[in-house]
C-alpha cells in the first residue's frame, strides 16, 4: 500500500492511501478545536446499485446516482483517545489475524 502525505489547502495533514478494494482512503488531521482529532475513512461511498435492478440482464454492480442533495457519511472522527481505545484491537489483529 503506497501511503502519500500531502496537507489540505488550510494547512492540515494528511495521508491517501487505497484499502484492498482499490477504493481511495485518508486520514486527516481534525480543525476542531477543542481536542485532537483525525478523520479516517474512504473519500466517497460510491453508491452502487445491482444492475438487474436498473437494465434487463444486467449483471454486477453499477453506479447509483444521488441527488446533489443527499449526504452520506464516510469518515470517522475520532479524538486520540478512540485511536488509543481502537489500537489494542488493531495490534491483536496484526499479530494474530483477530480482533477479539
């Protein structure tokens, strides 16, 4: 996995990668302002729909169109103490290929 760093245009980090699927992720350090934060997650929920539902005989997945003014949530927001909650489960899977 190639990891790039690169800062947002109001001057934050953060990291693109691709997960398993080929679909683009980040993680990005938060504005907010109270508290260390990070968002992580994929950068589009890429809407899919079966395409037997939209065209006769169709087969696979295609793209599902929304209008401009649906919102769907991709990214977590998390402060460094979720991370610190969250990391125990991510070493146990690197370690053993579990998460409990």
């Amino acid at each position: 996995m190639k990891l790039k760093t690169k800062k947002t245009q109001r001057g934050f980090d953060y990291i693109e990668f691709t997960d398993y699927y080929g679909e683009k992720c980040s993680i990005q350090k938060s504005s907010l302002g109270d508290k260390d934060a990070i968002w992580m997650g994929v950068d589009d929920a890429n809407p899919q729909i079966m395409a037997s539902k939209v065209v006769k005989n169709g087969t696979g997945w295609v793209k599902y169109p929304l209008p401009d003014d649906v919102l769907l949530s991709t990214r977590m927001h998390l402060t460094k103490k979720q991370v610190k909650q969250l990391l125990p489960i991510l070493i146990k899977f690197i370690e053993t290929g579990e998460i409990v």
